[in-house]
C-alpha cells in the first residue's frame, strides 16, 4: 500500500522504517527536515510539505508530539489535501476529545491506533496496537497493521483506544517514579549501587515492563525515548479523564508533578528514566 507517516520523532521513525521492510511505499514529512535520512537511504520518499505527502496515499499515519501538533496537521493541511478514499490513523498519544473530534471529521475512515512499546518494540514487530474506531476501517487497512505488528487491540471507539493507552501509560510511569524513590531508600540508608541492582533487578516485585528501564534509572540515564515533558503530557491526560469522571487521582497527580519538575530542571527531552536525578542528593 502507499502510506505516508506524518512527524519523525523516534516512534515516528520506526513506523516509517517497519511499512518500508514490509514492502510498502512510504512518504514521510517532519516540520523539520532532516531526521528521514535514513528512511530516504531505505526507500522513502521525503515531502516537502504535508499536502504533498498525502497526495496519493492509501493511508496516511501521524504520530506527533501532542494535540496541538495533530490539531494543526489534521484539520489544515491533511484534511484539505488526503484522498475521500484514504484511511487516515492516528498513532498519538491525545485526548479522548480529540480522538472523538478526528472521528467525526473523517467519517468512515479514521482509527485511532496508539501504540505500547518502544520504537525498538515497532522495528522488531512486538508492539502492541491499540485500535480503536469502525471494525470496518480496522479491516481495510489490515495490510498495514500486519506490517507493523501481531498484536492489535481492538475497541469500538478511538476514545476507548487512547482511554486504553492512557491507562497503560500511567501504570509505567508511576512504576518508574516508584522504582526512582526505592534507589532513593536504598541510596539513603547506605547501599550501594550494585547492592540496589542485585537487590531488585530480579526481583519478582520488578514488573516486568520495567525491566526495560531498570539499568537507566538506577544510573540516571537520559538516553531513551520518552522524554520527561511527554509524560507530564501523558500523566495530565489520564489525570483529566479520570476527573471528567468524577474521580480523583492523588497519586498520579504527583507522579505527574515529578515529571514536570524534571522537564523544567532541563530534563525536557531526556527519557523518563532521568526523573530518578530529582532524588540524587546535592549534599
């Protein structure tokens, strides 16, 4: 099929690589260019604008940072130039709303399909997809799905997707907050690093989804893929939907206050694993 992906941040990047190595023909476009070279070198085409990656397109794909940045893609530049017979998914991680508003604005033919995993996850096939919207747009892009993953989730709705991805995201980030403050105790009492990582790294308490980023919070590691702002973003999300339910979250509003004191100490574009510096002592 022709798809084009829309935004190369890692995630992004790694769907556009996974469509490729599945035979597809892929476009991508990023506000700035640049980050596709690799894509480019693998078979990709880079467009120059939105309009002109969406010309043609089977299905289009976007994967930004917020729903600002999909607002701004979605009802300007992609809605006046995507083809009626095109699907268009959207990967990000939004709002409900918002998912509710793209549904709307492309009747038939929207899914919402965030996505649990890394962007390793993506290239190596393993990550799970959350899709959510018309069984029917679901099967039509099947061959897509099927490049990209075998484990697809589905919902009838894209708000009970990103619901579902919302709810997945918090669980991980608490974990490493909780994980962060446990260093902390044992930092604090006297034990060493390799005494916490003997400690804990097989500890049948360690969820497994954690193990992952174990090494990286343990050492402070700013290198991975999430950065500190987007969880704060992510964390703010579920904290909304649970209060426009009329339930209040007092543990994952100060998860989420970790996360925002460490993207303004300078943390924003580190990986979530570096809010573990917020307990390094100073003294």
């Amino acid at each position: 099929m022709d798809v084009t992906v829309l935004g190369m941040g890692r995630m992004g990047h790694a769907i556009a690589g996974r469509l490729l190595r599945g035979g597809h023909r892929v476009a991508v476009w990023n506000r700035t260019r640049g980050k596709a070279a690799a894509l480019v070198s693998a078979g990709a085409w880079e467009a120059p604008s939105v309009a002109d990656a969406v010309v043609g397109a089977d299905v289009v794909i976007t994967m930004l940072a917020n729903d600002d940045a999909v607002r701004d893609v979605a009802f300007g530049p992609l809605r006046t130039a995507i083809a009626e017979r095109a699907t268009y998914i959207d990967c990000s991680t939004v709002s409900p709303e918002l998912s509710a508003e793209l549904a709307a604005a492309f009747p038939g033919r929207f899914l919402a399909m965030p996505v649990v995993g890394s962007p390793a996850a993506v290239e190596a096939g393993t990550a799970v997809l959350l899709a959510g919207g018309d069984a029917a747009v679901a099967e039509r892009i099947a061959p897509v799905t099927a490049s990209l993953s075998d484990t697809v989730r589905r919902y009838d709705t894209a708000q009970l997707a990103i619901t579902a991805k919302l709810a997945t995201n918090m669980l991980l980030l608490s974990e490493v907050v909780a994980l962060a403050e446990s260093f902390a105790v044992g930092r604090s009492g006297g034990l060493r690093e390799d005494e916490l990582r003997e400690l804990l790294e097989t500890s049948p308490v360690l969820p497994a989804g954690l193990q992952n980023r174990f090494e990286d919070v343990l050492t402070g590691s700013q290198e991975g893929w999430w950065a500190t702002a987007l969880g704060a973003k992510d964390a703010g999300l579920a904290l909304d939907v649970a209060r426009k339910a009329g339930v209040e979250l007092p543990a994952a509003g100060m998860v989420r206050q970790r996360y925002e004191e460490a993207a303004a100490s300078g943390l924003d574009g580190a990986d979530i694993a570096a809010v573990t510096l917020l307990y390094h002592a100073t003294r």
